[in-house]
C-alpha cells in the first residue's frame, strides 16, 4: 500500500522538476542559439534552430568591442573584492564570536542593521562618497566598494558557522603555545571551507553579474565590466540582438567554466556545510 501511494507523488514530484527545468532552461537556450542567428533571423522566430551556424556575431563583439579588456575588469573586480571580504569576513565573524560583550555585540548588531537597508536608499549618498574617496572610475576602487557593500552578510555567516566550532581546538593551541593568528590561519580557516566554498559561490555571482554598481562608479568605456559593455548594444532607437546574445553568452563563460573546473570542490564544500549546519 505504502508503495502505491508513493508512486503517484513520485511521477507529480519528477513532473514538477521536468517543468522547472524547461522553465530555466528555455532562456539559456534561446540566448545561446539565437547567438548564432542574423538579426532577420532572430525576428522570424526565436525558439527555432538556425538555419546555418554563423560566428559573425561573436567575431563581431570580439574584433569591434574590446571584449577581453572588459573581461579582465570584470577578473579584476571580482578578485578583490571576493578575497577582501572572504579574509576580513572570516576574520571578523571568528573574533566577534570568540568575544562575548557587550562591544561585540554592539558591533554585530550594526553588521546586521546594514544587511536591512536596500541599496536603493544609499544609492546617491554612496555616490558622493566614492567622489570624495577618488574611487570613480577605477577598477581597483569598484572591487573595494564590493567589499565594504557585501561585508555584512559575510561577516553574519561566518559568526554563525564559528559557533559550531569546538573551542577545545584553541585551547589546546593556546597550550601549545600558538598565537591567535597563528590559531586562527592555521587551524580555524580550514574548517571554514565549507561555509567559505558556499560564500564565494553567492559572491562571485553577485559581483560577475551586477549591473547597478559599476554603472556607478566607471565612467570610462575602458574600465567598463562585461555586463557594462553589453549594454553599449542597446542603442536608443535599435538593438543589435545578435551582439547582445553573443555578448552575454561570453560573458557568461568565464563563470560556468569555473563551476566547471571546480564542481567537486564546490559540491564538496557545500555538502560539508550541509553536515554540519
């Protein structure tokens, strides 16, 4: 009886997933399809295979639009900005909650205050400080801003995660005569990895594919990130849907292929974090 019931919920189950899949699916299908496709062609019909595979679109976006300039920005952004907020992140969260007061405390409160106000409202106000700070316009800048923007939440996971965390293994370090840093670089940040491997995940996301910001704060076509420079597609009365789609597939790339080279490892890190959550 037990298995006759399940077996209508598994068929209802496995159906869901299939339309879940297709509805995710479909919009990376047509991107990358229609990327091989001419203008004409994408107008006929979007979901239809191309009549012939073409690479003008991708030899256009590569030859006529510095693509490898924006891909380094982009490189360059990220870089910074994910290392300087997992490293002060991790080292923040671990002091924090080591530290019982009332400072910690006070200081924790305001890391989480911060997580509550939409970006929307200090939108103007970050923008006139990165004046004052001379950081407009710089690749450099652009990534120390992400730290200070993505800090917050950070800082909140890894305090979370340090709880779980026996202090016996700092104890006993102490008694071994290791320092703090020592304890914590050596010892502590290893254990981390599963929660570290999860944050850099959201981060690198976050930060490859964000818009709002580095329009911002680049002012020069030079600097622009990938997903800046696609947009230089939309015209104001025409849209080159063919450079766009070939634009976006390359500007995707760089991040599968890294989910790519890295599945064991991520897949690793978040099973780990799972098991010990």
């Amino acid at each position: 009886m037990i298995e006759r019931s399940s077996a209508p919920r598994s068929v209802l189950s496995n159906l869901v997933l299939l339309v879940m899949a297709v509805f995710f699916a479909l919009p990376v299908y047509m991107a990358v399809v229609n990327s091989f496709k001419s203008q004409k062609e994408i107008f006929h019909s979007v979901l239809s295979w191309p009549t012939s595979f073409s690479f003008k679109n991708y030899d256009y976006v590569i030859h006529n639009v510095d693509i490898v300039q924006s891909f380094f920005n982009s490189l360059i952004v990220t870089v910074v900005g994910l290392a300087g907020m997992l490293i002060l992140g991790a080292m923040a969260g671990y002091k924090l909650s080591r530290t019982p007061g009332k400072l910690s405390g006070s200081v924790f409160f305001l890391f989480l205050a911060s997580m509550m106000i939409p970006f929307n409202v200090i939108m103007i106000t970050l923008t006139q400080l990165v004046k004052h700070l001379s950081l407009q316009g710089s690749t450099l800048g652009l990534g120390l801003i992400y730290i200070g923007m993505g800090l917050n939440m950070v800082v909140f996971f890894y305090h979370g995660f340090v709880k779980g965390i026996p202090r016996e293994l700092e104890e006993a370090a102490k008694i071994d005569g290791a320092g703090e840093i020592y304890t914590f670089f050596r010892i502590i940040l290893p254990l981390l990895k599963p929660i570290t491997v999860t944050l850099a995940i959201i981060n690198i996301l976050w930060i490859w594919n964000d818009f709002l910001l580095p329009l911002l704060v680049l002012t020069d076509v030079k600097k622009y990130t990938l997903i800046l420079t696609t947009n230089s597609f939309f015209g104001q009365y025409t849209k080159d849907w063919g450079s766009i789609l070939a634009s976006l597939v390359l500007t995707a790339l760089p991040v599968v292929a890294f989910f790519v080279a890295f599945q064991r490892f991520i897949l690793q890190g978040l099973a780990d974090g799972a098991l010990k959550g």
